[in-house]
C-alpha cells in the first residue's frame, strides 16, 4: 500500500511538470500511470491511480487546475478516469508474461495509452456538450482531445517503456520475496 500511495504522489507530481506546447496542456501524469502499472500490477496499479484520482476530488490540488468535486465537470476529467484504468491494464498485461521483455512493456503502454485517450474524448465530447453546453463536433473532439494531444504521450510511452523494462528486471528479487511474504 505505501507503494501504491507514493505512486499516487508521483502521479500528482507529474501534473505540475509541465511542457510548454501550443493548445494542449502537455504534463508528465502518465508517464507514472505506465510505472504505476508496469511495476506495481494491476491491482496496486489500479489502487495508486484511484487513489490519486480520490484524493484530487476530495478537494487536495494534486490536479492540473487544481482539485475538488466539481473537476468532475471539467472536460478534460475523463483522462483521469483513463488513468485509473490504464493502470490496471498495463499491469494486467505484464504480469501474464512471465518475463517481460521490452516489447511486452511497449505493448501494454500502448494499450494503456489507448484507454486513457479513449476515456478523455469520450468524455471531453460529452462534458463539451452536455455539461458546458458547448456546441463541439466529433472532429473537434478528436482533434483537440487527440491528435493534438497524443503526440508527446507515445514519446513518453516509449521512453517509460525501456524504463519500466529495465527497472522491472531490478526488482524480480524483491517481488519473489514479496510474493513469498504474502503468501505465508
């Protein structure tokens, strides 16, 4: 659990790293959901984003702009739902393998990245005109919500790909022990 809570904080952390880019915010968040779930599973994966996600919404600023209940009105609140999923299934895919090897890594941040952009256009184009009642189109939302977007995100992807690869091979001696612990 202090593995899925320092995740959380990292994640938090990356919305405040922010790159300067025309349109779209561009921040290091997911860059720590690939970590969250390359190397904690899927299941603290899923619990560290939740987490972060929890935390944000209770009101903490551990978000872009900031926290509380009403982000959820915000368009862009549905990456961070991606987020708590992405984990999950980057994690889930992993831990199928019994030795990941680099490309298995690309692969499940791909995946992730694919539900994590899945979840924020869907909602962006719900939020944009249902909740905001602004008029946008499904092309705006594709473009604003992903091709501006997706760019920098497979640039973090591959990068936290031969990371999370290296790093993983780190600690097969810790996850044996822990997996001896948690089952005694």
């Amino acid at each position: 659990m202090v593995l899925a809570a320092m995740f959380a904080a990292l994640t938090a952390v990356g919305a405040f790293i922010k790159i300067p880019v025309p349109v779209v915010p561009f921040t290091l968040q997911v860059l720590f959901v690939y970590f969250a779930g390359s190397l904690l599973g899927s299941r603290l994966g899923f619990i560290s984003q939740l987490v972060y996600v929890a935390i944000g919404l209770a009101g903490v600023p551990v978000f872009t702009e900031g926290g509380g209940i009403a982000y959820i009105l915000k368009p862009t609140f549905g990456y961070l739902i991606g987020f708590i999923g992405a984990a999950y299934i980057i994690g889930r895919m992993i831990e199928t393998k019994p030795a990941p090897r680099l490309r298995d890594f690309i692969l499940a941040h791909f995946a992730g990245l694919a539900f994590v952009y899945l979840a924020g256009t869907s909602y962006l184009y719900i939020a944009m005109n249902f909740i905001s009642n602004t008029p946008f189109t499904l092309w705006q939302t594709f473009l604003y919500g992903f091709v501006l977007a997706v760019p920098g995100d497979i640039i973090l992807c591959l990068i936290a790909s031969v990371i999370a690869a290296r790093v993983y091979r780190q600690l097969a001696p810790f996850r044996a022990r822990m997996k001896g612990t948690i089952q005694a």
